[in-house]
C-alpha cells in the first residue's frame, strides 16, 4: 500500500488500530452514499450494463487503520480496480467536499454562518458532508486523501494539503 498518489482511489487513515464498530460503520456507509449520489449520474451513462461498485480494502498497523475504496467490476467482483472514469468521480467528490469545507467554515462575529454558500449543493449531498465532517472529525489525526489531495481533521477543524 503506497502512501503518495491514490488515483483510483479514497484512502481514510485513522491514527488508531482498534476503531469502533460504530464508527466504522458509520463511516463506511456515509461515505459510500455520498461517493455514490455525487458520482451516480456519470457512472450510470458510462456503465449501463451494470454500475460499478464500491470496495474497501482494509488494513491495520500497531497505530492506524487504512481504508482504501474503489470502484470495482459488479460482475467480475475479483478483478482490478476500475480506473479512468471512476478516478474522475473521486477527484469531483473531493474537490466538492474542499469547496464545502472551506465555505462552511465561513463564520459571523458570532459563530453562525455568514450565508449559506453551499445552496449550490444538492440538500442530499450537503447533509451527507456535515454527517462525513461530523464522524471525520471524531478521531482527530484522521486523514482523507484522493490523487494528491488530502484533508486532515483534528480537534480544530480541517487542513488541506
């Protein structure tokens, strides 16, 4: 597993061996819809005979957990990662994830936020990223990365890179 370039992929590393169940599961299942409703409309005009689906690999260290996820094949699920056109889908989520991040983190004098920038987002995907930032944010150090792209959450927010 190579830590730089993740093209096909999204890669989670948490800073911990042992994550709960809860969180896992969680976690999985908010990012899985949200890759999927951003990404659902290309895949289905690209793949009509059988959209692409999400696989994660996993893989534990005495201090980090990794999860990779990529598209895969629906109908021949032991072959490779599906590369090109779901590597894009990756890159628009992350970047649509970015412009969120970075919007919401807009503030008044007050703690409220100044406008709401993310009209522009569907209500689905908007609600889906507060609940991804929520459990993101769960486990400070966790950091998500696509192509050379990646944020890192901690106690105080996020940091892009």
């Amino acid at each position: 597993m190579t830590s730089g370039n993740t093209p096909n992929s999204i890669v989670v590393k948490i800073p911990q061996s042992a994550v709960s169940v809860s969180h896992m599961s969680n976690l999985l299942r908010v990012l899985q819809a949200t890759v999927r409703e951003i990404s659902s409309s290309q895949l289905n005009e690209l793949y009509p005979s059988g959209l692409p689906i999400l696989v994660a690999n996993f893989e534990a260290s005495k201090d980090q957990t990794t999860i990779r996820m990529s598209f895969g094949d629906s109908i021949n699920r032991n072959s490779n990662p599906i590369v090109g056109t779901t590597t894009n889908s990756f890159d628009v989520f992350m970047s649509m994830y970015v412009d969120f991040l970075n919007q919401d983190a807009q503030s008044d004098l007050w703690g409220g936020k100044l406008v709401n920038q993310n009209a522009r987002l569907g209500k689905g995907v908007e609600r889906r990223f507060v609940q991804l930032t929520g459990i993101l944010r769960k486990i400070p150090g966790t950091r998500m990365t696509v192509s050379e792209l990646s944020i890192l959450f901690n106690e105080n927010g996020f940091g892009v890179s």
